[in-house]
C-alpha cells in the first residue's frame, strides 16, 4: 500500500521568522507522524529557517515550490536542483497551474525541470489539471494525459517512479470549490492507467497521485477513502497549523 503524502504548499506567504512560528505550532499538534509522509514547500527565502526549526531529526521532510533546470549561470532571480538539495530539500513542485498560467510555463519547461529535480536526486511533484472550460468541453482525460506525457515522455521506469503526480484542477484551487472525490478519483484512474501504460505496472502501482484545489479539514475525508487517491496538495489549508496538522491526521489514520 502506498504511504499517504500530504503537502503543503505556502506559496508566497511567511517571512523567513514568520515560518519559524508556523513550524512550531505545526511540531506541537503533530508529536506522531508514522503511516503518513508530510512535506513542508515554504518560499525559497525560508526553507533554511524551517530546516533549523525542524530540527535534527525533522518529521517533515522540506519541499520547494520551483527550480531552474540549469544547474548554475546567469539565470537572474532563478533558483537550482543543486541549491535546493544544499538546503535540505527531497522534493520540489514542479508545472503548478500558478506557473503555467501566470509566468508562460509550458510542457517544455516543465519537462526540463523534472529532467534536472530528477538529475539531483529531488523527488518532483508534477502538478497537471485542467481549466474550466477544458472540463466543460470534455477535454479533461485529454488534457491531463497530455501534461504527464509532455512532462515525463523520455524518462526511464525507474525515474518515473520517483515521481508524485498532483492532480489540481484549476478552477478547484484557491476558490473554495474543490473537486468532488468521484471527479478526483476518475481523474486519478485515468492517471495511473496512462503510467501503467506508458512505463510499467510497477511504475502504475508505485506512483502517488494527490488531489489538490481547496482542500480543508472538512472535505478531506472522502478524498482519502478513496484507493485512488494518496493524499494532497494543500494551498490555503497549510497556513493555519490547526487545518494541516488535521489533515495529516485525517491521512494518518487511513493508513493505519
Ligand atoms: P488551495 O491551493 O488549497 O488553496 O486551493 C492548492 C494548490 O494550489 O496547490
């Protein structure tokens, strides 16, 4: 069975300090993480705070929201797989709906990106979902199959299996309108059909698929009933420690 992962993405909230005190609320309601995998993905500007506040044997393992697929150079503003694994990161987000539409990422950097995270031993969270108007013209299957091939095309089973796949629906994030579980766990059917296909049933089993887009402490529930879905992508959520330490909880105990 596959380890329930629940990741929260902070997006551009919490100063470097401010991160500091989210942390510890965090630590104080989850003194027990077994049976579920938990992933802080703080701005660049505070991944080193939340590393020290994390501790010596942190619980959480420490994400980053982008990276750049050089490894260095002059790419002003832009931040690498090396840096981010020098910080103590094992994964990265990569190809969130946020990125493609407001800063013009296309499946071409996307793959790039995925190409150097994996290059560096961090572990990609390839965010895929369609628009509203793809849902409504029926174009979902089509859209989202076209993200995960046009990301991982030409990497290897092994590399692939690396990788957690989030399912976010554009117009489920940040609205309050999530997805329903029956809409998520088609979607993630349709995922894991297209991994077993295009590499391997090992690869199809091993993958994580996660649900994102308005996720709370009141709807996670059904989410995670679901075989189909392995946990979640938490934007809004994981900024109040009482909603995302609920929500890991919620997953802990589907595991266990
Ligand atoms: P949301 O964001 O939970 O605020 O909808 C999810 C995401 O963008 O990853």
């Amino acid at each position: 069975m596959r380890i329930p992962l629940i990741v929260g993405n902070w997006k551009m909230n919490k100063t470097a300090s401010e991160a500091v005190s989210l942390v510890r609320e965090l630590l104080g309601r989850l003194p027990d993480l077994r049976g579920v995998d938990v992933v802080l993905a703080p701005p660049f500007t505070a991944l080193e705070s939340v590393r020290g506040a994390l501790g010596a044997q942190p619980r959480f393992e420490l994400g980053a929201q982008n990276l750049h697929w050089e490894d260095q150079g002059a790419f002003t503003g832009e931040i690498s797989g090396p840096m981010l694994k020098d910080l103590g990161c094992r994964y990265v987000i990569v190809g969130h709906s946020e990125r493609r539409t407001g800063f013009g990422e296309r499946d071409e950097e996307v793959r790039k990106k995925i190409r150097a995270a994996l290059r560096h031993g961090l572990k990609p969270i390839l965010c895929v979902g369609e628009s509203s108007a793809e849902r409504d013209a029926g174009r979902t299957e089509s859209v989202v199959i076209g993200q995960l091939e046009g990301a991982l095309a030409d990497r290897s089973p092994q590399e692939v299996a690396q990788v957690t796949v989030a399912y976010e629906p554009v117009w489920a994030i940040g609205t309050g309108t999530a997805a329903t579980p029956d809409q998520a766990a088609a979607v993630h059917r349709t995922l894991r059909r297209q991994l077993t296909k295009n590499w391997s049933a090992d690869v199809g089993e091993a993958v994580r698929v996660l649900y994102g887009g308005s996720v709370t402490p009141q709807n996670i529930e059904p989410f995670l009933e679901s075989d189909e879905i392995d946990g979640a992508l938490v934007g809004g959520a994981c900024l109040i420690p009482e909603s995302f330490a609920t929500i890991a909880c919620v997953a802990r105990a589907r595991h266990v």
